[in-house]
C-alpha cells in the first residue's frame, strides 16, 4: 500500500502562523518585545544664555537649550516616564583650547546644567559625557601631540572631567573617548573622592562612523575636527573587537555599557548582550535620527510607522534601553 505524503506538528496545513497575525488582540498577545518610555534616554544639547532654545539646522526638531529651558525639558521627560536624561554641552568657541581644560571646570556649562536639574528636578537621571572634544580646538576626544592623540596624557585630564560632573550631582558618568584604560582609572577617581554610587555607562564598543555628523554639528565641533578620529574609535569593519572592549570596560568597573552608532551595529549590540548578559544599551546617533526625521518630513516615510519600527529594533536586538533624540516623541505616543 502507497503511503501519502505525512503532515508533521509545525507544518503546513496543520499550522499555520497567520492564525497568530489576524487580529491585533491576537498580534499583542504573542509580541516577543516591547517598547515603553522606561526604555528611552534623551540626549540633550546645553548652550549658553537665558530663555533659548536654538535650532539644529541638521537635526530636524532638535534644539540647543540654555539651563534654565533644560530643567523644564527634563520636567516634561520626567512626566513621560522617561528615566534619564544625558547632557552635551555646546561649549563657547573662547573658552576652547587645545587641552580641553575647560572640561575639568567645575563651573563650566555642562555642570552647571546638572547643579540646577538636581536641584529642580527630582525623578529623573543626569547622564553626562566624558570626553574632550566639545572643549578642544582640535575637536579631538583627547590631548595631541603633533598628529597624534595622547592616551595616558588624556586620562588624567577625564578623571578631572568626570570628578567635577559627579561633584555638581551627576549620576551617571558616560565616558565617549574611547581611550585606553579610562574606565578604570574614572572608577578609582570617583570611589577615591567618595562617589561609590555615581555609575558608569561606558560607551564601550563606539565605532569610527560618519552617522555623527550633525552632532558635532550641534555641540560645535565639526569644524574644528583635525583629521579623523580612526586611530581611537573603532574600526566599523569589526565585531569581535567589540567583545575585547566590553570585557576590558566591565573589568575595569563599569556598570552599564554602550554601543555607537546605533541601528547600522545591532549586530554588535546583540553580541554583546548575548556574550555578556550586562545592561546593554545603544545610541541611535545623530546622522540616524537625522535621515528618519528627515525623510518623515519630506513625506518619504510614514513617522508613525517607522519611528516605532526603529526604536523596537533595538528591543529585539537585545538592548536594555535606547539613547534617542526622539525618546520625547515616542514617550509621548506610547502615552496614547
């Protein structure tokens, strides 16, 4: 007797998977992930004056903001639910010099932007940069020589960075400059200075990428950048890479970690939350935020279809939470 072709559980027509898709009650009771403004940080752009809030020409929407708009920026983020806010200064072109010693001010800009949100603003976290070049006339992340970017010399000049920040209320340190050995030596800084509870978000695996273009647009360095920044932020052609610097930053006691850019590198995030189960956290850049708001406002994309679809991106991927100048929006539509 000829047997007939057999039907196997998991297989048409037994099965079949867009039982699963036909209603939304039934599309929300199998979704694998989630987005919620307890997901989202808010990076912010800090400049100088009363009352401003000055638009960036390359980042649709996204606005440079003096103090005092910057604590009721954080109110409204605060009132969304949204959890931390991370600040970046755009630092006056007279107080820049080749040293960035600017940074290590404790009354410079961006600490005077975290004394007044904690004292202001109560429920949300001030997440602030560690890095050089928003202070250098280079736009480097640290100190040079001729062509080349200093390492060791540079770390004692973050360590000051850092120490001021957390002196001024920060709660988060986020050190960008990819330097060698910099978490560490923050680590010992901080706890050294009795500030064993600030943390540590290392952006750990940030790559050598041309999405940060309208950022430095915004904190005021792209014109002064010298060269390229190749020989410390990583090279985009590699992954494993990236798991060396994770290791190195978790061994050195960072609490969080970061990889940047952010959609061009899920490949990279998942890795990383895959190999090392740690926060894991991923910045949607600057030149990314750039070309969905762009192309939305042009009417080549539909907004409310596509900024979801790029923020769940990040969940699927792995991430604990997104760095994103659209976290206000998005806070505000999982709202309705």
């Amino acid at each position: 007797m000829t047997q007939g072709p057999q039907t196997f559980p998991g297989r048409f027509p037994n099965t079949r998977l867009r039982r699963n898709r036909r209603s939304p009650w039934a599309r929300a009771l199998v979704s694998e992930n989630a987005l919620s403004a307890a997901d989202l940080i808010w990076p912010v752009f800090v400049r100088e004056g009363d009352n401003v809030r000055e638009p960036v020409e390359s980042m649709p929407g996204v606005r440079r903001l003096s103090v005092d708009q910057v604590v009721e920026a954080a109110r409204e983020a605060r009132d969304l639910g949204i959890p931390a806010i991370a600040l970046f200064p755009n630092t006056p072109e007279h107080l820049k010099t080749p040293d960035g010693v600017e940074a290590t001010n404790d009354g410079n800009l961006v600490c005077r932007a975290i004394a007044a949100l904690k004292a202001e603003v109560d429920g949300i976290g001030v997440m602030v940069d560690v890095a050089l070049d928003p202070f250098t006339t280079h736009g480097h992340d640290g100190v040079m020589s001729g062509e080349e970017i200093l390492n060791d010399e540079t770390l004692d000049i973050l360590c000051r960075q850092a120490l001021v920040q957390a002196q001024a209320g920060c709660d988060i340190i986020s050190p960008s400059d990819m330097m060698d050995g910099r978490i560490g030596a923050i680590r010992r800084t901080l706890d050294d200075n009795g500030f064993t509870n600030v943390s540590i978000m290392a952006y750990a695996a940030k790559y050598a990428s041309g999405f940060y273009g309208p950022f430095r647009d915004a904190v005021g360095s792209s014109g002064n950048l010298i060269g390229d920044k190749r020989t410390y932020q990583m090279d985009p052609a590699n992954s494993d890479e990236a798991l060396r610097e994770v290791t190195f930053d978790l061994d050195e006691g960072a609490d969080m970690v970061m990889v940047k850019p952010g959609m061009p590198y899920l490949d990279v995030a998942s890795r990383v939350k895959t190999t090392f189960g740690v926060p894991t956290f991923a910045y949607q850049v600057s030149g990314e935020y750039a070309m969905i708001e762009g192309a939305c406002r042009n009417g080549w994309l539909d907004r409310e279809k596509v900024w979801p679809e790029a923020m769940l991106c990040f969940k699927r991927a792995g991430c604990d939470g997104i760095l994103t100048y659209a976290a206000v929006e998005m806070a505000k539509k999982l709202k309705t």
